[in-house]
C-alpha cells in the first residue's frame, strides 16, 4: 500500500498513493464528488493522514462524524472554516481540529493544500481509495 522508490515499507512518495475526488460541489441542494483531489499521505491501523488540494469555490456543508475526530494543517492557500459555529479564516501555517461529533463546514476561498489527520482510521475514505481497511497493518520494517 505504501510505495516509496527505495522500496521502504514505512515510507512513501505523494505522487505515487492513491487520489480520490473530493466531495465539495454543491448542486441542487447536493453535495457531490468534485472541487479538488484527496492523497493518501500516511496510514496505520489508528489512523490515516491524507492531502487535501482544494480549488477555489470548494464547499463541504455542515456535517458532523460521530465517530472520529481530525487534526489539520494550511499548507498554502486560504480556507474558510465553522466548526460547531465558531469560524476562522485558516492560512497557510495555521491548523484545526473537528472533534468527535462537531458540526463542521469547509470551503477553499482560494485554490488550496491541507493535510488532514483521521483518528481513528476512516473506512468511508478507504474505500474512497480502493482500499480495504481489513488489510491494513502495522509495518514490520
């Protein structure tokens, strides 16, 4: 699951994971795949990091995970974020977290680059990548 060109079973180069569209469009009152590109970063039984490249425009409504919490990071680029009703506009060095069942709403004001930790491991955004989270384990390297 992990590629790395050294062949480095705990390493891995972002451009040779898996990508997933992002779920950010809104049409008719839906939210559809769209408005940027996911990454798989990092994963491990616990948990997961992924890249999120959101373009301009990109809006993931309110919702809320019951059953994980993220921790995130602005790498470039400007994003808008309410997480149970308090907003921040995040910018590049800045970071957040949407805690176990917090209502949270995303949108890119410009195009943007963020890494998102998942605690714990997130099976939707697996399956997401084409991957099963039965298979996921330690490293033995």
């Amino acid at each position: 699951m992990m590629k790395h060109p050294s062949g480095a079973t705990w390493a891995a180069r972002r451009g040779m994971q898996p990508k997933a569209l992002g779920r950010g469009i809104v049409r008719d009152g839906k939210v559809e795949a769209g408005g940027g590109e996911l990454t798989l970063a990092s994963i491990c039984p616990d948990g997961m990091a992924v890249f999120l490249d959101l373009n301009k425009g990109y809006l993931q409504p309110g919702h809320a995970h019951p059953d994980h919490e993220s921790l995130g990071y602005v790498i470039s680029g400007r994003i808008r974020m309410v997480v149970d009703g308090s907003e921040a506009i995040l910018e590049p060095g800045d970071s957040w977290r949407h805690p176990k069942g917090s209502l949270h709403i995303t949108e890119a004001l410009e195009d943007s680059m963020a890494l998102e930790v998942h605690i714990p491991l997130r099976a939707d955004v697996l399956e997401r990548f084409g991957l099963d989270q039965s298979r996921v384990r330690p490293s033995t390297s």
